[in-house]
C-alpha cells in the first residue's frame, strides 16, 4: 500500500476522532468530563494503528487489543475516587465507537467509516431531543415499533418474489402479497401515532394525504375499520378519505403521463375533474368536522396500532379480486379492453393504469388512444365502487352516513368524466 493511502485513512481517522471530541467537550466544557478533543483523537489513532497492524499481521489481535485498551480506559472512571466525570456512559462508549472507526479507516472502508463519525456525532447531539422522545413514547407504541420492523425487516426479505400457480392464473407473488400487508399496517401505525401526538382531526387528514399518495384502496379499508372503533371521529375520518380519494386521481394522471403523455393528455380533464368533486367533499366533510366536534379527544380512544388479522384479510380479498380480474382478461381479451379495466380498478388503479399502457404498447396502433383513455376511467370508477362498497360493509352508520354524500358526488363525477374523454 502507498504511504499516501496510509497517510489520507490515518488523517480520516484523526479527523473522526476530533468531530466527536469537539461535540463532547462543548457539552461539558473542558473539565466536566475526562476525555475531550485531543483524548478522542488519539483514540482515533488507536484504533487507525491497531487495526494498520492487523492488516500488516494478517491477524484480528492486534486490534482486538485496542478495542480492549479503549475499553479499559472507560472503565478507569469509574473507579473509586475518580472525579471530574460526568454522570453516565456515553462518553464511553463513544470512546469505544471512535476505535472502531479508526479501524474501519485502516481497513480502508472510509464511506462507512465517514458515515459512523457523522451518525456517532449526530446522536451525541440530540440527547436532549431523544430523551424527550422517550419518554413520550408509550409502551404500546413501541411494541408495535418493533413488531412492524419485524415484519418489514425479518420476514419480508425471506420470501420468494415470484408468481405460483398454473398459468395464466399465476396471480399469488408472496413478497407482494407480504409488501401489501406491511403497507397496510403501516398506515394504521401511522395513523396512530399522528393521531396520538398531534391530534385527531390533524393526525387523520395527514395520514390521509399520505394514504392517497400510496394507496387509497388500503387506507379506506383501515379508516373504515377504524371509524367503527371510533365513531366520534367519523367525520375526521370522512375528510380524511375523500382527501385520499382526490390525490389518488391526481397521482394517477402523474403515473401514466410519466409512461404514455400521449394517454395523459386525454386523460388529464376527466381526472382532474374527478380530483376536484373529490377535494370539494373533502372541504365540506371538513367545514362540517370543525363546526360540529367539541374537541378531537387529542387521539384518546384510538388504540391498538398494529393489527396483523384485517391487513391479511385484506390481503386475502385483493388476492380474490386479481384472481377474477384476471379471469376478465383471459375471457375478453384486448378486445374486451374497457371490461378488463373495470375488473382490474376494483383491486387497484395502479396496476390497471399499467395493463392499460402495456396493452396500448403491444397493439401497435389497432387500439385507439381514446379507448384505452376510457378504460382508465371505466377503471377509476370502478375501483371508487369498490372503496364504496368497503365503506358500506366495514364502516359503522355514522361514518357511512358521513361518506355517503361524498361517495355518490365523486362516483357520479368519475363516471360523468367519461364523456370528455
């Protein structure tokens, strides 16, 4: 190796070293604790000249002997009689973490090592905020933090992203599947936490911005369940969907003018229009939620954020739903084009946009523009029936009269829209 290679990691090692060392001493000043910017500095160098030697050596000794050293130094603090020491580990296990950065700088792994400075730096300086986080915290919040990262980060990435069964009916991909559970439990932990700290009415409309961008077929399913548990929120709930309801339309002109401007451009009126009906409830079910609440209970009654049972069911149903939509398409065909998208929209707009294009590409031109533009409404309408339907079987009588209103305007808008296409 170059003695400039050597020279530039035991810089970046000396460098990492005086970053924490600065953050820690103008913590506590220059006497309040025992190690401060030159102390972190030289523990960089440990770290940088144990794990050198362990590279020279072809052995892990030399640096485990320097982790241990580090270590040993932490511990002479609290021995007793020592003064001048500030309550608390943190300044020693900072101290273990700089050696294990200057070894990732003798290593050669400088991104990860820059990274460890920055992150280690980072958390040092936000004592004060983290604390406060914890102790807002609940208890269960944070089971269900970790249950869902459990999900996300254990049993996601174990399961096989590819299609079973015979075809064409090869519908069931189990990471997908999986994907569109942790979606959904997502947006009720989501929603929950928002709920919990800055109130309902804010919390719900939030959280409904949010599931428009995603998938309002997902979160219609969750309001509708969670309007029932709560029905003095029907109304934040109400707001909180026809919201969702007017983004995803928008969304949906983005995704397919991202693939097909040629599509979006006849499809750019009827969806807008079906964005404003939609926007429009959304403000008079929000109008009628700030003159009619005596106050959003700032979250109380919203519980249980991580439920597993209907995001499977939901799973389940959306599974069922691909199953015919797919039984349309090998019954109609391209020709049935306007059929296949009604039955695609009922699980999900995104996924019938995308058949839409797939087909016009594949047609070479016997398949109009204008007809596949119709298909996306045809589509678009029918998946608002079906998160109609949801509210009408899942969502308690409050909420279902809340919505009512909203779902028949914005149904009639979509479908009206069919005639500027």
């Amino acid at each position: 190796m170059a003695e400039q290679e050597i020279l530039l990691r035991l810089v970046l090692a000396l460098g990492m070293g005086l970053l924490v060392g600065f953050q820690r001493e103008s913590s506590f000043g220059p006497e309040g604790n025992f190690a401060g910017v030159r102390t972190f500095a030289l523990t960089g160098f440990l770290g940088f000249a144990c794990g050198h030697f362990s590279l020279v050596l072809d052995s892990p000794l030399p640096l485990c002997a320097g982790l241990l050293v580090s270590a040993a130094l932490a511990v002479v603090t609290f021995l007793p009689g020592r003064e001048g020491r500030a309550a608390g580990t943190t300044t020693e296990a900072a101290m273990v973490a700089v050696t294990a950065i200057g070894a990732l700088c003798a290593f050669g792994l400088l991104r990860v090592a820059v990274a460890a400075g920055l992150l280690t730096t980072f958390l040092l300086s936000l004592k004060e905020q983290l604390h406060s986080m914890a102790r807002r915290i609940s208890r269960e919040e944070l089971v269900a933090t970790v249950e869902f990262c459990v999900m996300c980060a254990v049993v996601l990435p174990v399961l096989p992203d590819r299609a079973f069964g015979p075809e064409p009916f090869n519908v069931f991909n189990p990471f997908r599947t999986w994907l569109l559970v942790v979606f959904i439990s997502g947006i009720g932990f989501v929603g929950f936490v928002l709920t919990r700290h800055v109130g309902a009415d804010k919390g719900i409309g939030f959280t409904g911005f949010l599931g428009g961008l995603v998938s309002s077929t997902a979160l219609t399913l969750d309001f509708s369940r969670k309007a029932r548990q709560a029905p003095y929120l029907a109304r934040a709930y109400c707001f909180a969907l026809l919201l969702a309801w007017a983004v995803m339309y928008v969304r949906l002109l983005g995704v397919i003018a991202l693939l097909r401007p040629d599509l979006a451009a006849n499809l750019a009126a009827p969806l807008l229009v079906s964005a404003a009906a939609g926007a429009a409830m959304a403000a008079a079910a929000l109008r009628k939620a700030r003159q009619g609440r005596g106050g959003d209970g700032g979250g109380a009654g919203v519980s249980n954020p991580f439920e597993i049972l209907p995001a499977l069911r939901f799973a389940a149903l959306f599974l069922g739903i691909l199953f015919v939509s797919r039984l349309a398409q090998v019954a109609f065909g391209e020709a049935g084009l306007c059929a296949t998208s009604f039955f695609a929209g009922l699980a999900n707009v995104d996924a019938m946009a995308l058949s839409v294009i797939e087909i016009l590409g594949a047609s070479q031109g016997s398949v109009p523009v204008e007809t596949a533009a119709r298909a996306c409404v045809i589509g678009a309408f029918a998946n608002t029936l079906s998160k109609g339907a949801m509210v009408a079987l899942l969502g308690g009588p409050a909420f279902r009269r809340e919505m009512a209103p909203g779902v028949l305007v914005v149904a009639a808008a979509v479908g009206a829209s069919l005639l500027l296409v």
